[in-house]
C-alpha cells in the first residue's frame, strides 16, 4: 500500500513539473535502444559459466555531448577489464526515465543503475528502490574524501551517502565584457551585491540590450536564496525530517524578489521566459548583457559569443556574507532487489566513474564539475583552463561555498511542483504585482503539496 501511495505522489508531482534540469540536453528519443539480455537461470540449476561477463543495464538521460561523453566512458570501462559490462540505454528525460523506473524499481527487473535529477533525490530515498552508496562505500572501506566534498553534501543524510554524484552543476553568472567596458565598467570585476547588479544594469542598458536577465526558474531564485543562508523549506531544510512548511517566502526570498523587481520596473531586466536556449541566444546576439546560467553551459555561452565573456560568482544581498551555491544536475542510484553480482559490477563501474582521468574527461567535454577535484590536475584539463579561465571560476565559486543546511540543499519530494509555484511566482511578479504577495502564494502552494505528500505517505 506504502509504495502505491508514493507512485500516486509522484504521479501527481510529473503532471505538474515543468523544465527538466539544465542537465538534460534534450528530451528526443532514439530509435532503437539497445536491450540487455539477461543470463537465463532456472531454479536449482546453474546456467551461467564462471568465465561470463556480468552484464547490467545503466539507464541515463544525456543526450547530445553528454550521451557521446557518456558512451565513451563507458566503453573505456568495458575495455579496462573482461569481468563485467556495462550497457548504457537513453530513457529520455529525466521524468521520463523515473517513470519507467516506476514499473520495475525493485525488482529484479530494475536497472543496476539509475541517472536521477537533484530533485528527485528525497523521492528515491523514500521509495524502496535503491541500496545506500554508503553501504558499498562501507564494505569496501572506499575514501570518499578523495570526492568533492561541496558536492556529496547534497546526496547525503545524516552523514550517509545514498547516491553517488555524476552530472553537477551549479550556476553562474555571465557578462558581456565588452558592453562592461562600453559602458565604463570595470570588464574583469563583475558586480557582486543585489545593489550592484541594479546599479550596472542600468548602465549597460543600451537601445535593444537589458542589462540583466535570469531565466524564469526556481533552481535560480533556490540559489539566490541560499547563498544568503536562508532555508527554503523547515525541519533543516527537509533533512532532519519531512518538511511541511515552506520558508522561501522569508527575508532572503523577498530580497531577491525585489531585486528583480526593481530591475524589471526600471527596464533593466530583460524577461526572455523559461527556455534556456532562448536567454543564452539573447546573450550571444547582445540583446542582454549579464545573466545567469549553469555552470555547465559556460563554454557555449564563450564558444557562441562574438565578443569577450566573462563568468562570475552569483550575487548576493549586500547585508549577507555569500554563502556559496547548491549542487543540481544529477547522481546515479543502485537499485535493490537485483542480484548481488549485478550491484558489484554497478559499484566497480561507479568507481571506475571517479577515477581522475574519468573525470577530466567528462568535465572537459561537457562542461560539469569533476566530482574528483585531483582531475584538475591532470594535464589536459590544465590546458584547456589556460585557454578559457572561465572555467576555473566555476569551480572556485563550488570550492568557496560554506558548507550548512543553506548550501546542502533542501529536500522534498514535491520539488518540482514547488518549482513550479516560483516560476508561476516569477510571472505574476513581472506583470507589476506584489513581490511579498506572489512569494507567500508559492509558499502556500508548496505546503499544500508537501501535505498531501506527507499524508499519503504515511
């Protein structure tokens, strides 16, 4: 009954997400899939030599770079040994592979692996899908310490790993350095406070181009809030126990409505709605001069541009110390109920993932965080930041973050219907009403839903 429950909660959450995480390239589908063929077994007898490989199904969401990057890596892991092999198989979207994963989340039918959002997070630990990375982590006496600490935080509770981190982000914002220097701005300081973003705003609106912009999502306005420390849900942000009161409507969350908007009411920001090709299009063609965007999307963002790029720390409100930033993208999870060979071949595979080289590799042709700081050093990674520095602040802003309950990241299970409520909030605010009115509306949408989640949960 419990787990008919949780799938009638996350039904409800589906029909009401919006935008899948930045981390999702796309939500095409291929063709043809490739499907794992499983050894046959049948009771009491024995049909699998001990020379075969053990092969398990690794269900992602990247298209794009992402997939090309994937697959690559996954090979080299195939090739690396001859005990186990992993095949890797696009579900779509992020939302779409979670409801396959519905059917069969476990049993032995499951994946070994699953590629989840950020915000999927308290909804797996909740489901009775999947086995704690902390108990491989655990058996094999594994030194997470080598892992960027900035990143396991979010994926932890009460000190346990419970998956294993992959695609991260966090976001940034990026300038026109060239409109910085029109403008008689200083292109190599980029401003830092809410105040300061105002203040360059208005001078770099020129003719067509805005001086800020964000995009219309609630991963941003959950960033602005938490690098001034502020909370968005209580019971510590969801990790001390099931939320049921919303906190984003407080100080910090009024702070950064009011930011935008003053912006918005002065015809400095320019509002280019929820879809991320079109704000960073905006940027490249020079019709907005700063604006926020994933880490992961720095290097279209220079590749794109006619003119010099720089990449900044988020602001913050000028009477807050900067916390730091979350993590978002994406972590994979073992599934339960599958056989014990399968999850040691899902653990060899998470390992072989961390490895330094591994993880230059994917930060350098996608652009996310290498969850093993030492690829950093490696040399290829050394001469691609020569080239674009950029990148090095993106990490920097990552590695300055303070670590608490702001910076960990909220957990609830009804994330992207709260998501929701901010983008609708986002809306009506640039339509001229109340910043107060619309953020306490949201707030109250979000208890509602995390209500009736905890209700049917129990």
């Amino acid at each position: 009954m419990k787990m008919l429950k949780l799938s009638f909660v996350w039904l409800l959450i589906l029909s009401l997400a919006v935008l899948a995480a930045c981390t999702n390239s796309d939500s095409s589908t291929k063709d043809d899939e490739t499907e794992t063929s499983k050894p046959a077994t049948s009771e009491g007898t024995e049909t699998e030599e001990s020379d075969e490989k053990v092969s398990i199904e690794f269900w992602h969401a990247m298209s794009g770079t992402g997939q090309e990057s994937l697959d690559s890596i996954v090979k080299g892991f195939n090739d690396s040994q001859d005990k186990y092999e992993v095949v890797a198989e696009f579900q779509g979207t992020y939302e779409e592979s979670l409801t396959k994963l519905r059917g069969v989340g476990g049993t032995k039918d499951a994946p070994a692996i699953t590629q989840v959002f950020e915000v999927g997070t308290k909804y797996m630990i909740d489901s009775g899908y999947i086995e704690p990375m902390q108990k491989f982590i655990d058996k094999d006496n594994y030194d997470l310490s080598q892992l960027e600490e900035n990143i396991l935080n979010y994926y932890k509770v009460d000190g346990e790993l419970y998956s294993m981190p992959f695609n991260s982000s966090t976001p940034v914002m990026v300038y026109n350095k060239d409109a910085f220097k029109e403008a008689g701005l200083d292109p190599e300081k980029a401003p830092e406070t809410f105040s300061e973003v105002i203040d360059a705003a208005a001078k770099l609106k020129k003719g067509e181009m805005y001086g800020f912009s964000m995009l219309t999502y609630g991963w941003f306005f959950e960033q602005l809030v938490a690098t001034q420390g502020g909370l968005y849900v209580d019971e510590d942000n969801g990790r001390s126990g099931d939320a049921t009161e919303a906190l984003f409507n407080g100080p910090e969350g009024l702070n950064v409505f009011s930011f935008l908007d003053t912006m918005n009411k002065a015809g400095t920001f320019g509002n280019f709605g929820t879809n991320w090709d079109d704000i960073r299009a905006a940027f490249a063609s020079g019709k907005v001069a700063m604006y926020m965007d994933s880490s992961a999307g720095v290097a279209g963002a220079i590749t794109n541009a006619r003119f010099d790029v720089g990449v900044a720390y988020i602001p913050h409100a000028e009477e807050v110390k900067r916390n730091g930033v979350v993590i978002g993208g994406a972590s994979l999870w073992m599934s339960k109920g599958i056989a014990e060979k399968d999850q040691e071949a899902a653990w060899e595979f998470m390992k072989y993932l961390t490895t330094p080289e591994v993880q230059a590799q994917w930060h350098l042709d996608t652009g996310y965080f290498a969850i093993n700081p030492k690829a950093y050093d490696e040399e290829n990674v050394k001469e691609k930041w020569a080239e674009f520095p950029q990148y090095k602040v993106t990490v920097d802003q990552l590695q300055d973050t303070v670590p608490g309950l702001a910076t960990q990241g909220a957990l609830i299970s009804v994330f992207p219907e709260s998501r929701q409520q901010i983008v609708t909030a986002l809306e009506d605010l640039y339509q001229g009403k109340d910043p107060q009115e619309v953020l306490d509306k949201a707030a109250e949408g979000t208890n509602r839903a995390m209500e009736i989640a905890n209700k049917t949960k129990k």
